[in-house]
C-alpha cells in the first residue's frame, strides 16, 4: 500500500443534470412551502394567544360538515383543482383547457398542470405548447428549465429542449426570469434562453404557426 | 463582528426575505448560493448515496421552510448547513440496518498504476469507513464525520448539530472509540482511521 494519507474521501460531485432537476422540484414547491410554513406559524401564533379560539372551534366544525355535506352531493371539483396533471402529446398535437387557460401541445411534448388556487401553473417537461390565458383569468405561470414565465394575458409559445428555452409572445405580454435576469417581452417579441439578454422584436406571428409545424 | 462580516450577515438577511417574499430570482440566487454547502454536508455524513438528490431536496424545501425563521445570528451558508445536518439525521434514523456485513467483502484491485492504486485504496478505505460509521449511533456519527473527517472546529459541530460543545466532544470520543474496536479485524478501516487522525486515542 502507498505511504502517501489518503485523505477524507471526496465528495462525488452530482451531474449538471441531477443539479438541475433538483433545482426545478425545489423552486417549483419552494413558494407552496414558505406559504403553508407561514400559514402554520399563523395557526401556531393563534393557539398561542388563544384569541377567539372559542369562535374557532363551531367554526371549524361547520366548515367540516359543510365540506362533508358538498363532498357527499356535490361534484368533487376542490379534489380537481389541487391534483396536479400531466399532460403528453403523442407523435400529432393535442389541446388542453383548463379554466381560463387554453394550452395547445405540439408534438411529442409533455406538461404537467398544477391547478392550485390562486397560483395555476404548467412545468413544461420537453417540446413545446403554446399557453393562451384570458385576460381577466388568474396569473399563470409557465416553468422550463431554469426559465419562469409569468403572464395575466398572453397567447405566448413556450419551446424547450433540455435547459434551453425559447419564449414567443403572439399577443399580451410575459415576465420572464432567468438566472437572475428578468425579460418583459411584449407581443411579437421573442426570447432565447442562448442569449438572455437580447430580445428579438418584430417576429412575424405566423411564425409561431410556422415553428410548430416544424417542431 | 467585522465590518465585512456584518455587510455578509445583513446581505444574508435581505436575500432571506425577498426569497421567504416570494421573489422567484431570490430563491434561485438562494438556491445557487447554498447548493454545494448543502451537498457537501450530507455527503460528508452519509457518504456516496443512491437517496443524496432526494435529501438535498428534502433539505432546500426544509430551508426554505424555515427561511421566516433565519434572523442572521450566523451565515446563511451555516445555517443551511445546521438543517442539511438535521436532514441527514433524519435520514439515518429512517435507515433500517444492512443485513450483510459488507464490509467484509474485499475489493481486488487490479491495476498496478500507483495513482489508480491509491485512488481504488482510497475507495475502499471510504467504504469501510462508511459501513463502520453505518453500525454506530447517528449523533456520533455526525460528530466524527464533520470534526474528524471534514476537519471543523468542535464548536462549528457543536452550532451546527444544535448540541453542546461537552456533548459534540463526547460523541467525537465515542465514535473514535468504537471505529478503533472494529478496526481490530479491518486493518484497512486501521490505517485509514490514522490518515484522518481519528485513529489517535
């Protein structure tokens, strides 16, 4: 055996890949965590000082029979809005709506919908859709990779292929966050993930229709 | 506290709050900021981990939890590294025990090069140790792995395993102790254990 300490053992580095895959499930929970940490603290503060807790106590109870009494008659559409779906597109392309947003996949692409009150969003997972969002729906948030586009009313491409992303507004407008940067592109404006800072204007809107035909 | 020090801690602060706000840019900059610190505490108490990506994600979500919470008293790589500690505790209280002694199974090593001879020795050597360390109480474990194998001060073990520095330095012998009666019947794990200094009674 060599002579020579051998040292703590190294750390194995983890791939770019499993970086980034770790970075998108924590950001895409990170929001939900910090609200529901705080909600937590809110109801721990209460029990504390026990104000109102004998408000709270028949109010609870009849929201649990009210919640009982709807789950029994009613259509279940509180367990709809918070299961997040995924959606794929096969070798042709599919349409999705889900309230008020309208989400056309292009081939072989797949998206997972979390329809959480108040904060909907889709984590693009490969390929391309184009999300239409009416403008007095809720903000909607659109994840891929380590691109964040936010929008309240846009029809806007969304185009990924590993890390990289591509962003195409046909109308309205979208927040874009990237690494630190943020994009407001308006429509007929684009954006590529390859260079964050420049923002292509003036595209043609067909293009949007030429690019999924050649997706 | 240093001028430059306190800049840190009040920089720390601010990037805590506009995360724990909500702010999308914040939590990736905060993310990117403590992603290797976070990684490089649970693989230095757990070893190579086929679990590690799930536990670095068990432990941001656990920051980001927390991040109301953070008010500065240490860095917030620190503090990060304070829950990737828990974290990793946690995730040895859950393991169930290895039912074969694999550490018995000898490595052959085929390749005469003296790099790639050290570098298989070193291996198996972090192998032993790991399998060694698998078989001893998690609070010891920790202990010898941060002082011992990563080389920090007790008083750095003792804030970030939230534990008293009589406690850190007690589990630190304790692990010694039984790493050495193991190493007995390993003289591999015997003569790693006096590379790192944790052979030393």
């Amino acid at each position: 055996m060599t002579q020579t300490k051998l040292g703590p053992p190294p750390v194995e580095s983890l791939s770019d890949v499993a970086w980034a895959r770790v970075e998108r499930n924590v950001l895409s929970r990170a929001t939900g965590t910090i609200t529901n940490a705080a909600a937590a603290r809110d109801v721990r503060h209460e029990r504390k000082h026990g104000t109102w807790l004998w408000l709270a106590i028949p109010a609870a109870a009849a929201a649990a029979f009210a919640l009982a009494f709807f789950s029994m008659n009613g259509p279940t559409q509180t367990a709809e809005t918070v299961q997040p779906s995924r959606f794929v597109a096969g070798a042709s392309p599919s349409t999705v709506s889900l309230g008020d947003a309208h989400i056309t996949l292009e081939a072989n692409t797949a998206v997972v919908v979390d329809r959480k009150a108040g904060k909907p969003s889709a984590l693009l997972e490969n390929g391309a859709a184009v999300f239409a969002i009416a403008p007095l729906g809720q903000p909607f948030t659109v994840l891929a990779g380590d691109t964040v586009v936010h929008t309240v009313n846009a029809t806007v491409r969304v185009g990924r292929d590993g890390e990289r992303a591509k962003i195409t507004v046909q109308s309205g407008s979208v927040e874009i966050l990237f690494h630190g940067h943020e994009i407001n592109l308006g429509a007929k404006q684009s954006w590529s993930s390859d260079h964050p800072d420049a923002v292509d204007n003036g595209i043609n809107v067909d293009d949007i229709q030429i690019e999924s035909k050649k997706h | 506290m240093g001028t430059a020090v306190a800049a840190n801690r009040s920089q720390d602060l601010a990037l805590a709050q506009r995360a724990s706000e909500g702010d999308r840019g914040a939590q990736r900059e905060l993310f990117h900021n403590l992603k290797r610190a976070v990684h490089h505490t649970l693989f230095r108490i757990l070893g190579s981990n086929r679990d590690l990506e799930d536990l670095i994600q068990d432990a941001f979500l656990e920051i980001f939890r927390a991040l109301p919470s953070f008010r500065g008293d240490s860095s917030l790589g620190r503090w990060a590294q304070t829950i990737a500690t828990r974290t990793a505790y946690l995730s040895i209280e859950r393991r169930k025990p290895a039912a074969v002694d694999l550490d018995l199974v000898e490595d052959e090593i085929v390749d005469r090069d003296p790099d790639a001879m050290r570098v298989a020795h070193a291996k198996q050597a972090a192998r032993r140790l790991y399998a060694a360390l698998d078989r001893i109480d998690a609070k010891q474990r920790i202990a010898f792995a941060l002082a011992v194998m990563d080389g920090l001060s007790l008083g750095e073990v003792a804030e970030m395993t939230e534990s008293s520095l009589v406690a850190v330095k007690t589990r630190v012998w304790r692990a010694r102790r039984e790493l050495l009666r193991r190493a007995k019947k390993d003289p591999v794990l015997a003569s790693y254990l006096v590379d790192l200094g944790g052979g030393v009674a």
